[in-house]
C-alpha cells in the first residue's frame, strides 16, 4: 500500500489576526491541499499530475509559497480555534399592541445583521445565511458565509459582513471575497467600517482599529467587558461596553472622553453630531460627540437590544427584549409601543417612513413608520403581513479563493501583486491612476500575478483605492 506524504503548516500572528493552517499531502500523482482557519476543517483540493515526480515538485512549489509568507510547520490541535460567543437570547412576547409590519421573511435562525439602502434590504443570521430582499419582499440573492453573522456594515457602496469566523466578507461582488482578518484572540462582538477603517469590538471590553491594508494599528483596553457597540466616523471610534462610552481618535486610539453614566451598553448607533447607546437599563443615551455629555436620555421598558434614528435624529426608534419597538421624539418624550409579533430586534434601520428590523427568530421585518399607518396600529388596526418565501430555485453563493483568467483586458484596470517585505501589496499599474495601494483580498494574492478589476475608486484619508466588480487573473 502506497504512502503518504504529508506536510502541516500553520500561520498564527499577533497583530495582523492570521491564523489559518495549510496541509498538502502526496499519494502517488495526487496532490491534496486542505487550508482553513485553525481548529476548523477547512476546504480541501485535489490535483492530479502525470507523475509521482511532478506530483511531489508542485507539493513542494506550494510549500515554498506559504512558507514564504510566513507559514510554518506545526502539529495539528495544538493550537485552538477562536473563541467564539453567540449572544444570549433572551425575548418574550410584547403585550403592547401589534406593530403594522408589511412583510416578514424568516431567515431561519436568530438575525444581528442588517443593513438598508434604497436598492435592497441585507439580513445575516447566525447559521452563516445572507440574503438580499428586495423593498417590495421579494428575496433576490443569498451568500453563505462559514459562519454566524455578527454584523453588516456598509462604506460608501461597499457591502461588508463581519462573521465569527473572524473575517469580514466583501459582498459587494458576484463572490463574497474576505476583505479583513481579525486577530484569534478577539472575540468579536460588533464591527463597523469607515473610510476603508475597521472597528471592532470584543467580548473583553476591547476595541480595535485595523486599516484598509488589514494591518493592525491600535488597541485599547476597556473599563468594562461586552464591547457591543463600535461605531466609526472621519475623526473618532465610538465604543460601548458594560462600563460605559468612550471616543477615541481615529488616527492614534488616544481616549478624547468617557461616559460611564450610560453603561451596560448593548447597542449602538450613531447620526452626524451625536452617538446613542442602547442600554441594559432600559434606556437610549444619546452623547454628543464633541464632548460626551448627555444630550437626551429615551426611556423603554425593558433592555435595549437595538436602536435607530430618523434622518438627523428628529425620531429616535428602540427595541428591547420584549418584542417591543419605541418611537421618541428628538428630546425624549414617547410617542408610540407597539409589538413586533416576530421576536425582538437584535438590529434595526429606518428609511423612507419604513422601520426595518432583523429579530430573535430570525425575521426580517418591515414596519409601516408613517404617522397613519401607527395611527391606525394603536386603534389596533394593522396590515395582514405578507410571509416572504425564498424560491427553491434561488442559488447559493459562498466565498472563493478560486480567480477566473482572462487575456483582455477591455476597460478594466490592472493591478500587480509584489513583495514589499513581509507583506505581499497590491499596487494600481494601469496608467492614468496614481501608484497608490489598493484595497484586495488576501487570499488570492500570488507574487507577480497581475488581475483585472472592473474599476477602482480612491477612498480614506491615507491614500488608497478600493476595488470594486469582478476580478480575473490577467496571464
């Protein structure tokens, strides 16, 4: 019986958050390359050659080329997965009377990911499941990513998903591409995402600030623990954890105030001049952000799990652990409760008089926030929701390091891959754009290889573009 030849490699770094392993085994002409993050069992490849011989030499090519990038050999299970901590649920049902939702879809398992704009609405849940719903219920795509979804952010037209994986995944393109990698002994709680600036906060209070390149650029520790709310702006990360909030400077981490008169903060949100908090102790701070000081304090009846605003602030929108929503006017005073009828919202966001909330049983609802329509509700007159279905038919599309090639390259713009020391950068080659590094994922990078993006858009204080569309190997 023929034997094989295996070879185990693992990357695991302090700052940049790799911590990923890659085997390849030889069997006689076979080749099979299994890689993944550690603790996890990862994807597997195989390729097969004419000979035992080309067979062991591209083994070794491929070794070469991890080893390079800072692999090395180690045994399997001795170093761990990630910790990894999924928020307790805890709803009861609302005895206020029924909200007048729309439409519903049920994503089937809890839902903490949601974003809005005008073309669709996101919801991700915590079996890995992103789906896109189109404003008149109608589901129109749905990625799977490797694990729960924390979070959905978007920068400018960049659509990223933070999952507990410990990746945040582009999904802006045809394929969820892994955009940012987070550090394996952070246990991440929430992340938001500006100008290409990645915040994240952890379950030890902590908070994080990682740049375009996915390199790490500061760390700051916490007075509390259970960091759930992490928001970014041009200037400052904004972060809330059991113990209070805090504004630190974007460019350093160095801490500019801290509030602790709202603390067991279990949610954030944040508008032009001013950051609210969701707390434990059924209220909505909001905090200036210029100094910290309490602007308004909104009173619910239960924890806040979830808040929003109105364009401004001029409406402020609650959700806490008993199915119910809130709507206060800009100084506080309450103007309406009423009940979800599908759990409580772990995440919310309004637009165009419509409150859209992701919920414990993993709904995606749409409420009618008009004045008429809540009119109505509190007279006990709502809607029948429409129950959306995803079609059998509709195709599921999961993250890829695999890259399709191409000869032309048409009105595209071409980037080169290169060594810069340690670290393997993406640089603009086409002519008419500055030599400026571009944001690309790591994961298909190769030394040399030149790709085809659709296009590229300058973004952040620091110099760098975004790709954005398809991208192809150039040979």
């Amino acid at each position: 019986m023929e034997t094989a030849d295996m070879t185990y490699l693992e990357l695991s770094e302090d700052g940049s958050g790799s911590h990923k392993f890659y085997e390849v085994t030889v069997a006689g002409t076979e080749v099979t390359i299994t890689y993944g993050r550690i603790g996890e069992s990862g994807q597997t490849k195989v390729a097969a050659f004419p000979s035992a011989a080309k067979a062991q030499a591209a083994a070794a090519k491929k070794i070469g080329e991890k080893t390079r990038k800072g692999y090395a050999p180690a045994v399997r299970g001795v170093r761990q997965r990630r910790a990894i901590t999924r928020r307790a649920i805890a709803s009861t049902r609302s005895t206020a009377r029924q909200a007048p939702v729309l439409w519903r879809f049920n994503s089937g398992a809890a839902a903490f990911g949601i974003f809005v704009d005008e073309q669709r609405c996101w919801v991700g849940n915590q079996r890995g499941d992103v789906y896109t719903v189109a404003h008149s219920g109608t589901v129109t795509g749905r990625f799977r990513l490797p694990d729960g979804v924390k979070c959905i952010v978007a920068d400018d037209f960049w659509i990223y998903a933070g999952c507990d994986d410990g990746r945040v995944y582009d999904l802006s393109g045809k394929v969820p591409r892994a955009a940012y990698e987070i550090a394996a002994d952070v246990d991440i709680y929430w992340l938001d995402v500006h100008d290409g600036v990645l915040g994240v906060s952890d379950r030890a209070g902590r908070v994080t600030a990682i740049d375009y390149e996915d390199e790490f650029q500061w760390a700051r520790p916490g007075g509390g623990e259970s960091a759930w709310m992490v928001r970014c702006d041009d200037d400052a990360v904004y972060r809330g954890h059991s113990g209070g909030v805090a504004r630190y400077d974007i460019s350093d981490g160095s801490l500019v105030w801290e509030n602790r008169t709202a603390d067991g903060v279990l949610f954030g949100w944040q508008e032009a001049h001013s950051v609210y908090a969701g707390t434990a102790r059924h209220t909505v701070h909001r905090l200036a952000k210029g100094d910290g000081r309490v602007e308004a304090v909104y009173r619910c009846d239960a924890p806040v799990y979830s808040c929003a605003t109105s364009p401004g602030g001029r409406h402020v929108f609650a959700g806490d652990s008993h199915s119910s929503i809130y709507c206060f006017d800009t100084s506080g005073e309450r103007l309406w409760k009423l009940g979800t009828g599908c759990g409580s919202a772990f995440s919310m966001q309004f637009l165009d008089d419509r409150l859209y909330i992701v919920t414990t049983d993993g709904s995606l609802a749409c409420i009618d926030a008009s004045e008429a329509a809540i009119a109505a509700a509190r007279q006990g007159t709502v809607p029948h929701p429409v129950d959306v279905k995803a079609a059998a038919s509709l195709a599921v599309v999961e993250p890829s390091v695999v890259v399709e090639t191409t000869t032309h390259i048409g009105d595209g713009v071409v980037v080169e891959c290169e060594q810069q020391g340690e670290r393997l950068r993406v640089r603009v080659i086409s002519p008419g754009y500055e030599g400026w590094n571009v944001q690309f994922p790591k994961d298909i990078r190769e030394a040399g290889a030149r790709y085809l993006v659709e296009g590229v858009r300058p973004a952040g204080r620091g110099g760098f573009y975004r790709a954005y569309g398809e991208i192809k190997r150039l040979v």
